[in-house]
C-alpha cells in the first residue's frame, strides 16, 4: 500500500525535503494518492457529519444535490489551486509560507495550526469515547450538551485519550500500519450499515428508500432546538470542510510528491466516498436511532452505529475515531515540534494527548462539529490565500515574490496582517450582516489576497521598480 | 500463503457486505446479519494485516 508509505513520509518525524524541492526520483504515482485520500476522508467524523445534517433538517433532495456540488467544488479547489502550486514549487507549506512571511509568523501558524490538530483530535477521541461506553451503559452526550455531563463520560474519554496518547508517543509507524488494514473495512461498514439500517424504516427496495429519505429521512424539518440547513449550508460547508488542506493549501506538503499538478483532481475519490457515500450511510443510521428512541435528545455514534451493524458498527466507530485521531495528534506534535524544536517529541506529544484529551470532555466538540470545522479551515484559510497571490500575482501587481527569503527577514508584515484583517473583516460580516460562518470563507478569500497584494506593494514592491 | 490470506480476507469482507444486503432484502433476520459481521470483521482482522503491512514493508525496503 503505497499511500501508507506516502503519508509517513509525509508525517514521519525526519521530514524528507522540509527545505529543499522534492526531487524528481521520489514522485509518487497517482494511485498513491487515490488511496491516501480514500482512506483520510473516511473518519471518524464521518459518524457525526451525516447525522448532524439529520439533526439541522436538511432536505433530501437539497442533501444529495449539495452533496454533489460541495464535493465537485472542492475536487477542483485541490484540482486547480493546490496541485498546479504543490508540483510547481515541491515545498512543504510550512516553509513555502516561511519564504513568504518570515519564520516567526509560521510560528504562530503552527501554534494555532497545533490547537486546532488538537480539537479535532478530541472530537474523534469523544466520538470512540461513544462505542467504548456502549457495554458500561455509559449516559451519552445529548444535542445540545456542551460540558461534560456525568464522571462516567469524563473517566471513558480520559481512558481513550490515554491510550491513544500513549500509542501516538510509541510512533506513528504501527498506528499508520493498523489503519491501512482497517480502511478497506470501515468504508464497507458505512455501507453495510446503511442497508442494515434500512429495513428498519421499513425500506426493502430502491422505489421505498426514495420515499423513506424524503419523508423520514432527510424531512426538511430540523431536531428541536437546532438551527435549519438549507441547500447552500450542505454546498458550503462540504466544499469548506477540508478548507485548510485545499486553499488553505496544507496539502501542499502531499502534493509536492505528486508526479502532475492534475493528481490534485484524484481528492474525488476522499469527497465522493468519505463526504458522499458515509455521509449519507450515517444519516440513515441516525434516523433508525431517531425512530427507535423516539424524543431522545441522546447524540452518540457509537450506540447509533451499535444498532444498525451490532459489534462490527461499535468496532468500526471506535477504530475509526482512533486511527483519525492518533495522526492527527501526531501532526499537532510535529507542528509545536517546529515551534520547540530542542523539546523531546515524546513530551510534546504527551502535552499535545494531555490537551486533545481535556478538549474531548466536552461535548461541545462533538454537538458544535460542523462549527468547528467551518472554523477551522476559515482561520488557516487566509494564509493559503496569501500564498496563492505570492505565486500568482506578484509579477502581475508588481511586488517582491517570496518576500521574507529574498530580503533575508525572518518577521514580514504583510501576510500577517493579511491574515488577521481577513479574519477580522469575516467577523464583522458575522457579527453586522448574519453572515453564517460556512459562508464566510468564500468572501474572506477575496479579501485576504487583495490585502496581501496592496500591502506586498506598499511593504516590498517589485526589484525593478525599487532600482528605478 | 499469501494467497490464502487474501482469500480469507476477501471472505471477511463478503461476510460484512453480503449480509445487511440479504437482510435488506428480508432474506435473513437483523440479528444474523450482526453475527455474519461480527465473523467478517474478526477475519478480516485476523488475517488482513498480514498480507497488506506485508506488501507495505516490501515496498518500503524496495526504495
């Protein structure tokens, strides 16, 4: 399984090419990507995504046409603007933005880029959390739980976040290997669980499940209490999920080993099986547990998944959360490794479990995903922009390409100040227009690489012009 | 060897796929179709790792 190998490389401890252009010989071919991105996008997540779509009464077919558009636009965002950039420069974001904005400046990216890494981590840890409390009879965090409920919950995630933890200190190698063997499998459990789930509702043919999922699937009509999706909602927020990795460009550190700037495109097969199929399957799932729980506020993927596949759909939560979970620790631990480059990574990695662990206490991470993950990518998101504008458009506006590297300067102000205009002028729009926050990346991308590009003009304008 | 394991894998999987759809189809009950996953998940658990890290460690001693 060669897209194992690539993302251990990608995320091994002695980075290969973490300054230097990858060179030809080490390009991967296109079904290494394939692969990788089929088994990233098909997470723990997953379990939770689909049935929050349920919960905020998202029509069905509103759902399957959003679906399809959402993931069609994040394809060609990875397509178009991440792959031609990735094989252009074959550099690591990390030190692609060090050449732009300045070594300090990429701290503070890791450091907000690791806490992020480590929320994330703490949804899938409380999302395991879930299956694991199944045979203690452990009380499940309900909808609108934002803290810890019950010590049973907060003793089950300390345990999860332990383990998980202690095996992300022992390496990534034996995790990365384990998940490698599960992927296979976890794609046919959402599947599987799927068509167990339907004869549930009373579903036995293609005609009746057309008919379930307008009418007590996907019925338009959202859970007490929670807000409405509507068609634009579902559109945004699978094109912006992945928005760090895409225009944010965090796969630019993937990519570089991409053989044609097109392999960008083969993300098709990460949205159209984790961000379609799994999306729906676990929306199926969470209406059997509605139907069979009637009233029950209860939110929980493990019990969800229990009733549809039995042991094989507990399993399947648990090892899904796990093996998101451990990576994605290990990635915050290599991102605060560049910060504290002389602290040992088995206490930065304890220190990164330590927190990912307090964070997934709170079910707020679990209930308030679709937020968080909208957050997520908006807050890297503007840096992606700013890269973009380095590379495409300092020749054309007449500024300094890769500003911190060619004056020699390890502080530049114009990415930095970019990035938290856009994020403050984001806010407003929220705050004064309503603007919800999965829309608000869409306009803070014009924003960031306008305010890249005037302010790369004011700070350091083009060498030519400066000799004149 | 591998071979084996391969077939026995794939049989692992048929047995996590095949059942929820003869359920779908009412051909068995939903609690049989969790006891033929259950016997799916511990095959392919039991015999996958050994023939894909395998092909993995192979690949990686190759480069």
């Amino acid at each position: 399984m060669k897209d194992q190998k690539l993302f251990k490389k990608i995320v091994s401890q002695n980075n290969e090419y973490e300054r230097t252009p990858v060179p030809d010989n080490q390009l991967k071919s296109g079904k290494s990507f394939l692969g990788m991105y089929a088994g990233e996008h098909t997470a723990g997540t997953e379990f939770v995504i689909g049935p929050l779509f349920v919960a905020h009464g998202v029509a069905a077919t509103d759902l399957v046409l959003g679906l399809l558009i959402g993931n069609l636009l994040a394809v060609l965002s990875w397509g178009f603007l991440t792959g031609p950039i990735a094989t252009s420069k074959r550099m690591t974001l990390y030190y692609q933005l060090e050449r732009i904005t300045g070594k300090s400046v990429v701290n503070l990216y890791n450091l907000i880029n690791a806490l992020m890494f480590c929320f994330l981590a703490g949804s899938m840890i409380a999302v395991s959390a879930t299956a694991v409390g199944i045979p203690f009879n452990l009380a499940m965090p309900e909808l609108t739980d934002w803290y810890p409920k019950t010590a049973g919950w907060i003793v089950a995630v300390m345990i999860m976040g332990t383990v998980i933890t202690l095996i992300a200190i022992r390496g990534y190698n034996q995790v990365a290997k384990f998940a490698n063997v599960m992927a296979p499998w976890m794609i046919l459990i959402f599947v599987s669980a799927a068509f167990a789930a339907l004869p549930q509702l009373g579903v036995h043919t293609l005609d009746g499940f057309i008919v379930a999922a307008k009418e007590v699937i996907w019925t338009g009509v959202p859970l007490p209490g929670i807000s409405k999706f509507t068609i634009w909602h579902v559109i945004f927020f699978c094109w912006f999920c992945n928005m760090a990795m895409h225009i944010g460009m965090s796969d630019l550190t993937i990519l570089r080993y991409a053989k044609s700037w097109k392999y960008g495109f083969l993300s098709f097969a990460g949205m159209y099986i984790g961000h379609f199929v799994a999306w729906i399957a676990s929306g199926i799932l969470y209406a059997v547990f509605l139907q069979n729980n009637v009233n029950s506020n209860e939110f929980a993927p493990g019990p969800i998944a229990y009733q549809a596949a039995g042991i094989a759909g507990a399993v399947c939560v648990v090892v899904a959360g796990w093996t998101t979970a451990n990576p994605t620790i290990y990635r915050a631990g290599l991102a605060l490794q560049g910060i504290f480059p002389q602290t040992k990574t088995w206490k930065i990695t304890a220190i990164v479990g330590g927190i990912t662990s307090l964070a997934a206490c709170f079910p707020a991470l679990v209930m308030k995903l679709l937020d968080f993950v909208a957050l997520y990518g908006l807050i890297l998101m503007p840096m992606g922009a700013v890269i973009f504008a380095d590379f495409y458009f300092a020749d054309k506006f007449g500024f300094q390409q890769e500003q911190a590297l060619n004056n020699k300067k390890t502080f530049t102000w114009p990415a930095l100040s970019a990035w938290l205009l856009t994020l403050f002028v984001c806010w407003l729009l929220n705050y004064f227009y309503g603007l919800e926050l999965f829309f608000l990346g869409l306009p803070g991308w014009f924003v960031a690489v306008t305010l890249f590009v005037v302010f790369s003009k004011i700070k350091f304008p083009a060498l030519k012009t400066k000799l004149a | 060897m591998k071979t084996i394991l391969k077939i026995a894998s794939y049989i692992g999987l048929v047995l996590t796929i095949i059942p929820p759809i003869l359920f779908f189809k009412s051909y068995i009950t939903l609690d049989s179709s969790h006891l033929y996953m259950t016997i799916g998940m511990l095959i392919w658990f039991g015999t996958a790792p050994f023939w894909i890290n395998k092909k993995t460690d192979e690949s990686s001693s190759e480069s």
